[in-house]
C-alpha cells in the first residue's frame, strides 16, 4: 500500500509539471495514470492485489462516490437540469431506466450463472455515463452545444439516481448477510432512502440559503466559500450514516438542494476547492483501475458472454432507449444519435465496480471485474478514439 501512495504522490507531481505538455499530445489525466497504476502494479508483483479487496479500500470507494455524486450534482450552469429541462426528464426518467432493464435482461442472457440481484448490480454499473474518458464531448465544436447541455445534465444525474438501486441490489446479492425476501429488503431500504433523502436536501438547501444569507451581510471570505461546498457533502454523508440512512442519497441530494437554492456570483470559483479534490479521488481512482485491469487479466476469465455484453452495453443498451426517449422531442435525428452514442463510461462505473467486487464472493466478484475492465477499456477506444471521427460525420451530415 505505501509502494502505492509513493507512486501516485510521484506521478501527480510528474503530470502536473507537464500538465500543459500531456495535453498537446492528448495524454488525458485518467489515461496517464491508467497505464501507470498499471505498470507499478506489474512491477510491484500484485501489491495492490492484496488490499483492494478490503475495509480500507472500501471505504476510500464511499468517499470518492459521495464527492464525486455532489459535483457531480453541481455541475450544471443552467439550473438543476439545464437549458433544456424537459428533455433532460425524457434521458433520466424514461431512457435511464429502459436502459438498466435491457442491461438486466441481456445479463440473464449472456451471465449465465449470476443470481438477479447481481445482474442488477452489474447493470446499474455499466449505465451510468461519465466524461473522464472522453472530455472531448465538452468542448468540441462539433457536437452540438443542446446535446453537450444533455449529456452533462445526464452525467450530473444518473449515478445519484442509480445509487439506491445499486445499493439495494447489493444487498441483497450479498452472501455475507442473512437477507431475507426482497419485499423484506425493500421495506428495509425504503426507510433508509427516505431518512437520506430528508437529511441530504436540507442540509444542502439549509447551508445554501444560509450561504446566501451570510454573503448580504458579508460575513463569508473566498476562502470560506470554497470550505463550505467541501465540508457540505461531508456533513450530508456523515449524518445520514449517523442515522442510518443511505450516505450515497444524502450526498447526492445534498448537491441538487446546495445547486438549487445558492445565489452566488461566482459558482465556478466557489467549487474549485472541491473540483480539485474530487480530480485527486478520482486520480487515485484510476490509478487503482489501472492495477484492477492486471488483477483481472490474471485471475478472471473472460467468456464471450462478457465480451458481447460489455459490447452492448455500450452501444444498444443506451442506444435504443434514448431514440425511444427522444422520440416526438425538438431534437433532430442526428442529434439524438449523437446523444445516443456519446456516451462515455467512466468513474462511477470503476467506483460502482470496485464497492461490488469488495462486498460479493468469487466467481462473481471476478466476472464484475472484468465486467468493469471490458467497459471502461472500450469506451476509452469507443468514445475517447473513436467519437470525434463520428462527431465530424454527423456535424457533416446536419449541415447538409
């Protein structure tokens, strides 16, 4: 473990001093340190091996889900579901869920063997999109500034959304506890999620408008800004869990309510504080993924069931349903394919990943592992390499 914490510490300092540099070559931050948690692991003969799948690793998995579902829950500009708030309703309510039931039923299909919980846990993983491997998206000029509005409303949303079904599905997947019926684990969460759900929304709509309150009178500096959007996520996490609820919720919804309610005249300074240390969760988090796609290389094997279903899963299970979703909307057709296509997968499947293979038993932790490895590997190809050559062709093809 400190042979690890060495190198990420090097690695860091080495990407920051060539920051600028990496990026004229295209070498992205999660890409850099992808191959270099992998090459350490190699070198390390599997020191990351023995402490991933333990208390520790778990726990640092909690904490870069719950950051990361705040800022992610922050991003937008253009209010809680951006500029185009109707359609951002047809992506997260209609085609998010059509999406994780054609993920379930493709995963009976091709995961023989897995129990129903665990293919809605695998499901759930293999959803939610995310622009670490294809930051691209955000700043090309050839996609469409509406669908780039979308897709980022779409990223802020869907793991929030996902986590308690995530959660509850792993529950009862897990052969560590003595579950009961699923209608006895629902009655179990739902009291959970309401508690999260309270606890979360107020404390972030109560430290916004006290954060409004505080700046009219001036008694906020720059600096206390930014220590507020940090110590808010921790606070909804921690008291949620405290209370027993879920900490994932809380965090999330903490977000929306913090996004919702803050007037501030500066929001994208106020998050730099907790942007820099999510970009540090999740720098680690891909360094540790670069170690994970060695362990499953060496200890998994990989079928062709998992290949045709990660292949799937990145293209028709999101496909179809967001044309279906978007059908009958103002977008145009090459709109909605380009909407349909772009979507990269990212942190919250390594983290969704990681937290399943710490709580489930062999051979299904295996087959989430390298369902993970499949995943993220071929949208880095799919989206990262390939989805600005796609972009161009449909760029074209709308300005026919």
């Amino acid at each position: 473990m400190l042979l690890s914490l060495i190198a990420i510490s090097l690695l860091l300092a080495v990407w920051a001093l060539l920051a600028r540099r990496m990026e004229s070559w295209r070498i992205t931050p999660p890409l850099f340190l992808l191959l270099a948690g992998a090459v350490v692991e190699y070198t390390t003969h599997g020191s990351l091996a023995d402490t991933l799948n333990s208390e520790t690793a778990e726990q640092a998995a909690k904490i870069v889900l719950a950051v990361l579902l705040f800022v992610d829950a922050n991003a937008m500009r253009a209010g809680v579901f951006g500029e185009h708030p109707r359609s951002a309703v047809r992506v997260l309510f209609l085609a998010l869920p059509l999406s994780v039931g054609i993920a379930v039923l493709l995963g009976l299909w091709l995961l023989p063997g897995l129990s129903l919980a665990t293919v809605v846990v695998i499901a759930c993983i293999v959803v939610p999109i995310d622009f670490a491997p294809a930051q691209w998206i955000v700043r090309h000029r050839e996609v469409p500034h509406r669908v780039s509005d979308l897709l980022n409303v779409e990223a802020g949303h869907n793991d929030g959304i996902l986590s308690p079904i995530f959660l509850f599905a792993l529950a009862v997947a897990d052969q560590h506890v003595e579950a009961g019926s699923v209608w006895d684990e629902l009655r179990e969460a739902l009291p959970h999620s309401a508690k999260a759900i309270l606890v979360g929304f107020l404390v972030g709509a109560g430290l916004a408008l006290g954060a409004n309150l505080a700046e009219r009178k001036n008694l906020m500096t720059e600096q206390s800004r930014r220590v507020l959007v940090v110590a808010a996520p921790a606070a909804a996490y921690t008291l949620a869990i405290w209370w027993h609820g879920n900490g994932f919720v809380a965090a999330y919804l903490c977000g929306v309510g913090y996004h919702y309610y803050r007037q501030s005249r500066d929001a994208e300074r106020e998050l730099e504080l907790l942007e820099d240390l999510g970009f540090l969760l999740t720098a680690m988090m891909w360094f540790v993924f670069g170690g994970v796609v060695l362990i499953a290389y060496w200890r998994a094997d990989l079928t062709v069931g998992i290949v045709v279903f990660c292949l799937l899963a990145l293209t028709l299970v999101r496909m179809l349903p967001v044309l279906l979703a978007m059908f009958g909307s103002k977008f145009t057709w090459p709109e909605r394919v380009m909407l349909g296509g772009l979507g990269p997968r990212g942190a919250a499947v390594i983290v969704f990943g990681l937290l399943a293979y710490n709580v489930l038993d062999p051979p299904d932790e295996d087959t989430i592992l390298l369902i993970v490895v499949v995943v993220v590997l071929g949208s880095v190809v799919l989206h990262g390499f390939g989805g600005p050559v796609a972009a161009r062709a449909l760029a074209r093809r709308m300005s026919e």
